[in-house]
C-alpha cells in the first residue's frame, strides 16, 4: 500500500507532524539554506519526504554519519556520528564497536519519521555505512568514487566511468552509476554478503591500479593531491575501508545549484549529462517518470559473489 504523502506547512517555523504514527517535531522551517534559490530547509525536508520511498530501501539498517549544517549549504558543518540525546525513542540505534571499548551508537534510518527527524538536524546529505547493522565488516556493495582532479572535467569522469564499467562487466559483474552531486561519479556493484571489507578494499585497489596503469593520461590512483598529475580523473577505491562512506542516493549536497547525487544510465553517460541536469527542484519528477534507476540493487540476483575471485 502507498503511504499518503506528506506535507510540510510552508508557513510556519515550527511544526509538529504525525507520519506513519509517530510524533516528528520539525524546527526552523522558514531558515533559507540556499537563499540564492530560495530554497529553505523546509523545501530540504519536503524533498526527502517526497523521495523517501526510492531512497529508504538503499540506506535501510545501516548506520548513518550525520554532517550536519545547522546554517545552511553554505555555511559551517561538522560531522556526527553518535545519536544525538535526547532523541524521540522509535529513533533505532546501531552500535558499533571501534576498537579499545569505544562503541558508537550511530542512528539507523529505515521509515520516513527517521529521515524526517534526521533532516531537521540540518543534515543535507546522508552518508550510510556499506555494511548493515547485523555484521559491520561484511559489506554489500563494491563502488568507485571517480572525482576530476586539477584541470580535469566532469567529462572526463564520464569517459573513465566507461572504462571501469566495461572492466567489471568483463569481469561479470553488473555495474550502476550515479552522479555524485558534486564534481564526478560513482559506480557501484551489489556485492553478496562474504568477503571482508578489507577483502573488497583490496579488490577494489588491485582493480582501480590496473585501470589507471592502462589509461595513465586519463586516470590516476594518486590519493594525495600534491602527487596527483593534473588533469586527471582519481579512482578513488580508498573508500572502500572499514568505515567511510559516500553521499547515498538521491542525496541532496551542499553546492550552489542544490545538486543531487541521482541514478542515471549508461546510455545517458555514453551520450553526455551535466551535474547541474540533477537538482532538488527536478530529481523527484525524474523518479515518478523513470522509476528507481537503482531498484535491482536491492536483489541477490544483481549481487556478485567476490569469494570466486579469492578462490584458491
């Protein structure tokens, strides 16, 4: 059954909402976070609301790292990652322990009063964990972080997405792309539950070195910007590691044009997109046409098994 939708008042600054059962006191609403737009944190959290059910079965039961910006996307920010308490109780908690007894309680968003109650927190984008919450070490998805560095393009992120896009298909994998929202792209592969992070980290380095050793003048591994040449594409496999994350899907980020990291096709790769082609005010028209670009990663079927690559 389809929830009904919600709407959030334009005309006040303080509301409290009743969604899916559950009490969400919203603040602020009225704050512009984008003034030059026009767009107010309330229009932010309208916009999750109104892409939560595309977005909510990708970041569900995985711990979220908060940035949030308390003044907006151009003002100050800073990361979070224990829950802030208070908190409303229905908020669900995974903990996770670092090493040398320190457990961080991060807070998990799986229903639409969580993601609600997040984005009030002046959180613009949403920053998951790879893993879910019932094993940290074990990851469900391999990805690449292609960002231009110096004096390289937004094109030439797309034209080494192809590279790497053809090299996991070779490989048999099924690979998905999706802008950023910022300056490049990320792909993306459903992984089977199995290997280790530091097992996918270390497919993912040995796979990224290869494809920039073929294509030097094009792509660099160089993860220190004073070694990186100029006017290369960095794949980015660094993130891989236990514990970092990327901007989620259909994520909003703080730049001017209030970009969004969106799922888009191959085909629209190979025939050319702007970053700017992705903006809060459009992306949702985007999914009630296209659908969920992203929906098969949520099957086994579009899953790989890694073990086969390590196996003796």
């Amino acid at each position: 059954m389809t929830p009904d939708p919600i709407s959030v008042p334009t005309k006040v600054d303080n509301v409290i909402l009743k969604v899916d059962g559950r009490e969400v006191r919203l603040t602020n609403l009225r704050k512009p976070f984008w003034p030059e737009l026009g767009v107010t944190k309330r229009d932010l959290i309208q916009y999750y609301a109104d892409v939560a059910p595309a977005l909510l079965p990708h970041i569900r039961d995985r711990a979220m790292v908060m940035r949030r910006y308390p003044n907006g996307a151009a003002g100050a920010s800073f990361f979070m990652k224990e829950a802030p308490s208070p908190r409303p109780s229905w908020i669900r908690i995974c903990a996770i322990d670092h090493g040398d007894g320190k457990v961080v309680n991060f807070p998990v968003i799986d229903d639409r009063p969580s993601i609600l109650w997040l984005i009030n927190l002046g959180c613009i984008d949403l920053n998951q964990w790879y893993a879910r919450c019932d094993d940290v070490h074990r990851p469900d998805f391999l990805h690449f972080d292609l960002d231009p560095g110096d004096g390289a393009t937004f094109e030439q992120a797309c034209e080494a997405s192809l590279i790497v896009r053809d090299a996991l298909t070779t490989l048999g994998m099924k690979p998905y792309v999706k802008t950023t929202g910022s300056r490049g792209l990320h792909v993306y592969v459903g992984l089977k539950r199995g290997p280790t992070q530091d097992v996918v980290h270390t497919f993912a380095k040995a796979l990224a070195t290869e494809l920039t050793s073929r294509n030097p003048k094009l792509m660099t591994v160089g993860y220190r910007v004073a070694a990186r040449p100029k006017g290369r594409v960095v794949v980015d496999y660094k993130q891989n590691a236990w514990g970092q994350t990327l901007a989620s899907i259909y994520s909003v980020r703080p730049k001017p044009r209030a970009t969004v990291s969106t799922p888009v096709t191959w085909k629209e790769i190979e025939k050319g997109i702007r970053m700017e082609d992705f903006r809060i005010d459009n992306v949702r028209q985007r999914i009630a046409k296209l659908g969920d670009l992203w929906k098969p990663l949520l099957t086994q079927k579009e899953r790989t098994n890694l073990d086969r690559f390590f196996a003796q």
